[in-house]
C-alpha cells in the first residue's frame, strides 16, 4: 500500500493505492488519523485500490463514521466499488442503505 497526501491550511487529499488489506490495515489506520487530527478536512482517493479486503471495508467504514461530513471519499476503483455492492447486498448492508435513503428522502423535504 502506498499514499500521498496533497495538502493545504484547511484540507488534506489522501491518494491511496495498491493493497487496502489486512497486512496494511495498522499502518493506513494510522496515517489516516493523523490526517483527520490535523486537517479540519480529509478527501480520499481510492481509485488507484487494487486489492481490498474485509479489513479494508472496516477501515473505510471506521472512516466515514468517524469523519462524518469532513471525510469525503471523492474516487473509487473499480475493485472498491465490487466490494461495496457486495457489502450492500448483505443484510446488514441492506439495513445501511434503507436508511441511506431515509436521510436523503428527509433532506429533500
């Protein structure tokens, strides 16, 4: 695994690529807090994942929730993405995205 991170006073853009997997997970997970702990702001970048696992999909998550409106995820692979609507299609996932859509049809209002 390997990143990048384009910053400036107000936002940090991580560039991830490669492996998003176990073997990673400690090392990214802290790399990742550190940018949150500095910049008000985190975009990443997961179009250049080529690999991820369970534990990739936790770190993500973990991400979100903790980040909330400040973590934007702005590129996705195409290895990210299969793994997210295999995510969805479980029913855990299935409960996430009703109320993904709960939240946006309330935001429409």
């Amino acid at each position: 695994m390997s990143d990048s991170a384009i910053i400036d006073e107000a936002a940090c853009r991580l560039t991830l690529k490669g492996k998003l997997t176990f073997e990673h997970s400690a090392e990214l997970e802290d790399r990742i807090i550190n940018a949150m702990r500095r910049y008000p702001h985190l975009e990443v970048d997961l179009s250049g994942v080529d690999e991820i696992d369970l534990c990739g999909i936790h770190l993500l998550g973990m991400l979100q929730s903790f980040g909330g409106k400040e973590v934007v995820i702005v590129a996705t692979s195409p290895v990210v993405e299969q793994a997210s609507k295999r995510l969805l299609s479980s029913f855990r996932g299935a409960n996430l995205a009703r109320v993904e859509r709960r939240e946006s049809l309330s935001e429409s209002r």
